[in-house]
C-alpha cells in the first residue's frame, strides 16, 4: 500500500502533519522552538525552489524512550515528493560539530554503513562521501552538510530538503542530529534494542533520515513500527539500520 504525504512550501513535519510556513503564528513558533538554530528558515529562497523540514522526535517525550524489538513487516511507504540527481548525491561530514563522546572516523563509519544501506535498496541511487566540510549551518550553500548541532529538547534529528518545483530532483539537503542527546556507535553483537550507553545510536537515526533524502516521507501508523521510516525514534535501538520490505519498496518507487 503507498501512503502519500502531503506537500507544502517551506514545511516542517510533525509525525506527518505538514505545518505551512504560513501557517497559525503559535505553528511558527513551535517549529523554530524545535529547531532552535533558524539560518534555513530565514534564508530566501530561490525562485522555483522548495523546503521540506523533518523533525524526528523521541518515542517518548524529554526521553529516549524504549526500544521494542521486530516483530511484524509492512510494505507500506509514503512519498515526500523528491527524487534524487541520476548522477547520485555528495555528502560531507562537519567533523568539528561531531560531539567529544564520539570518535569522528566511528562516526562517519556509521554514517557510511546508513549511505550504503540505501545504496543497496536501488542501484540507481547513489550516495558518495565527499569529504569533510566546516560547515555548522543548515542553509542553501552548496554542500549536503551532515552535522550536529542544537535542536528542541523532544527533537532526535532533523533533515532539510530543497528541491526543484520545477523537475522534482533534490537540489540540497542538510542532516543535523540534536548536539543535546547522547550518541554512540553501537556493537552489531548486541541485538536489535541495547541498554549500555543509554544513547542514540548514529547509524539506526541516520538510515532513517536518509530515506528522507531519498524521497520517501515519514509513516505513523502502529504497524508500521518496524520499518525504518518510522517516524519516532529510541535510545538503544537498532532494528531501524536495515530495510523493510516497505522501505525497500518506496526507494525503488522514487529512483531517479
């Protein structure tokens, strides 16, 4: 079953609620509360370019919430509306915000293992790591910046699109994981939901925020809740590192 999400200009996503840029002033506020730093949201934008923002929030509110193994798949998927370039997209890693309780190559090895995740869902979209970048905004400057940095306090990660209104294709998109929250590069050896470090594991919300970048929106619905476009998250969990049956389906649904 495709579910399709709704589409707006300059948009944040709250469990799948599009709220409009022009939306109710209190709309407004919760969105730059949640994302605290605004340089995208203040930035104007180009003629015939478009800004989706997702908010990936905790299962549980002011908590990392509890993870819940596997037990059921789905081969539901909703589109964002976007697909990627034919040619593939460059990421690149701001190193200097990586936080001090993590190693920055155990970082970007699990960033690289989400990338590669999704690489292997579609053959015609392809990540590449471009190398690292100073880049701490989240802005239309030329560099699909993956960084950490402050966000809300119920707010995991968030990841911006922009894109053509014009060809549908992805044009750039910045990844920032909340600065606020413990983070840790998890052991495979240790099942699908850990308890030690009580953390964010890097890889588990990176696969998820990529199918963002794929073009594929956020699902809410109870039995979805072990597909990796779920969209709330858990400390300690795993299970969101590999595809499901309706993951693998919406990336082949929106190849370039």
């Amino acid at each position: 079953m495709r579910k399709s999400g709704a589409l707006v200009v300059l948009a944040a996503v709250f469990f799948g609620l599009g709220v409009s840029w022009g939306a109710a002033k209190e709309d407004r506020a919760t969105l730059r509360r949640e994302l605290v730093e605004t340089d995208a949201l203040d930035q104007p934008l180009p003629e015939g370019v478009k800004l989706k923002i997702f908010i990936h929030h905790a299962k549980k509110p002011k908590s990392l919430g509890t993870c819940t193994p596997t037990q059921s798949d789905s081969t539901d998927f909703g589109l964002a509306g976007w697909h990627l370039p034919s040619g593939g997209i460059n990421w690149m890693l701001s190193t200097g915000s990586v936080p001090r309780s993590l190693d920055a190559d155990a970082a970007r090895g699990a960033l690289e293992a989400a990338f590669a995740t999704w690489n292997g869902a579609d053959s015609a979209e392809q990540f590449s790591f471009g190398g690292t970048t100073a880049v701490k905004k989240r802005k239309l400057d030329g560099v699909n910046a993956v960084m950490w940095g402050k966000l809300g306090s119920n707010t995991v990660a968030a990841t911006y699109v922009w894109f053509s209104t014009a060809t549908d294709e992805a044009i750039e998109i910045d990844m920032v994981f909340n600065s606020k929250f413990p983070w840790s590069v998890f052991s495979d050896g240790g099942g699908e939901c850990q308890s030690s470090p009580n953390a964010y594991d890097v890889q588990n919300i990176a696969t998820h925020e990529i199918g963002h970048w794929v073009g594929l929106d956020d699902l809410t619905d109870a039995a979805d809740a072990d597909l990796t476009m779920y969209g709330f998250a858990a400390g300690g969990e795993l299970k969101k590192r590999t595809l499901a049956s309706g993951d693998v389906a919406g990336a082949n649904a929106v190849a370039p």
